[in-house]
C-alpha cells in the first residue's frame, strides 16, 4: 500500500477495505473447507487421508491469510519508521483503533501513543499509555509501552523517573522467556543506558552505547535520531562542524519528527553565536 499523497482518513479506509477483503477470502476458505469435506465423506466415501489432506490445506491457507493481515497492518509502521510522518501515523494508529474490525485494538492504541511521541507531544502520550491496560503476556506491547514512559519522562525533565522506568524495565526484561524478545528487551536497556548517559554528560560512554546501537539501525528514524544525539554531543564537546552536518540531517530527513523541529532550532542558534 502506498501512503504518501493520502490523508490519515484514506489510508485508514484503505487498510479497512483491504483488511475486510482478506477476512471475506478467510471466510470463503473455511466455507470450501467444509463443503468440499461433506461432498467427499457424503459423494465419494473418501478416505481420512483425503479429509486428513483437506484439513491440512485449510491450516496452511489460514497461517497464509493471516500473516498477510498481520503484514499488511505492520506495513504501516513504514509511515513513522521510514517516512518520519508522526502526525500521519498517530492519525491513522487513531483512526483504526476505532474500528471493531481490528483484531487488536490495543496494539494501535499503544501506536498511537508511540506516533504522539515523535510528535513532540510528550505529556498527551504518557497519559495515554498510563490509561492502558496492557496485559503481562503482551510482551512487545509491554516494552514499546515502557519505552515510551522512559521518553517522555527524561524529554519533560524528570530524569529521576525515567532511571525507575529503567529499572523497572530490567525488572521485566529478566522475566522474559522467549529468546527473540529477550534480545528485544536488552537492545531497549542499552537505548536506555545511551539516553541516560548523555542527560548526564556522560560523553564517552554515550558515543560507545551509540556505536554499538547503530550496527542495528535500519529505519530512518532510527539515524535521525541518532544524528540528533550525537550532535547534542558534538557541540557539548566544541565539535561544531560534526554537530552542524547531523543537524542538517536531522532537518532534512526528519519529516514531522519533534526532533527536525530542535535539529533546525539548534541550527538557527548556531547561525547566531556564528
């Protein structure tokens, strides 16, 4: 699907309408299912490997559909993570977790809140993930939600509760059985550890948590963050010229992030002292 050029409403209605499609071959899949089964039990006085068959082939159509659905909502993440669009992706994350039709409404619900983040709109999206009520074995769910309590916390200046978020989130993180999400929550302590090492001026500390993070980058939002940060150190540390070509980055490719609105404040300040 593509999202660029259509209003938060459209691609909503676009993912709606492509959703009901997928569920209606889903629908038609389990109906030939069953038709099929009686005419060969009935008509034909079939086998079980037969029937074995056709059951089988209705799991794998099922897994298929499924996934598709699954894919298709998680496309939209591109919106935020490679096209830097906040404001679209927290309109549309609003737009579908108002439908029944979604499967997990929870999920945008906790989207939203991660969009009205990068948006810069830190209190509204704490609020919003403290009036969740996201289940323990919600793992990814539990994390996102943790690390967005963690960014809003150190961006409105209580740094003191975003290191209890962090412990708590160690906390957690060492409950978690499942390998692939164990990783998960350990990249997320060591985001944390790089955020807290440069709210304290930690410099050293923070460039090696970020040389190592930076190996895994592959979105968009991701580097601009990145250069964001590392340009935050650069001029801490009189690396001007550093600091100047990441802003220009974080400007330029940052879309409606909050962070290319301070990239081009940061900009604008240099220009003055220059």
């Amino acid at each position: 699907m593509k999202y660029k050029g259509k209003t938060p409403e459209e691609i909503a209605r676009s993912c709606c309408r492509a959703l009901r499609v997928k569920r209606g071959l889903l629908a038609l899949v389990c109906f030939l299912y069953f038709v099929i089964t009686l005419w060969l039990i009935w008509w034909r006085d079939a086998g079980g490997l037969a029937i074995l068959l056709c059951y089988l082939l209705l799991i794998l159509f099922t897994v298929l559909i499924k996934v598709w659905i699954s894919w298709g909502l998680l496309s939209l993440n591109r919106i935020l993570n490679q096209d830097c669009d906040s404001v679209t992706y927290a309109e549309v994350c609003r737009f579908l977790g108002q439908k029944r039709l979604l499967p997990n409404r929870l999920t945008m619900a906790v989207n939203e809140a991660v969009g009205t983040q990068w948006c810069g709109r830190f209190s509204e999206a704490l609020d919003m993930v403290d009036r969740l009520a996201l289940p323990g074995k919600a793992v990814s769910l539990q994390l996102l939600a943790r690390n967005i309590r963690f960014n809003c916390f150190a961006k409105l200046g209580d740094l003191e509760t975003a290191r209890r978020v962090r412990e708590e989130t160690a906390r957690y993180a060492g409950t978690i059985r499942k390998p692939a999400l164990q990783r998960m929550g350990a990249q997320l302590l060591k985001i944390m550890d790089s955020s807290l090492a440069l709210y304290g001026e930690d410099y050293e500390t923070f460039r090696q948590l970020e040389e190592e993070l930076s190996t895994g980058y592959t979105a968009n939002i991701q580097r601009v963050s990145s250069a964001l940060r590392l340009a935050r150190a650069d001029l801490a540390q009189g690396e001007v010229q550093n600091a100047r070509a990441r802003l220009e980055m974080a400007a330029e490719q940052g879309g409606t992030l909050y962070l290319a609105e301070e990239a081009r404040q940061l900009l604008a300040e240099l220009e003055r002292t220059e």
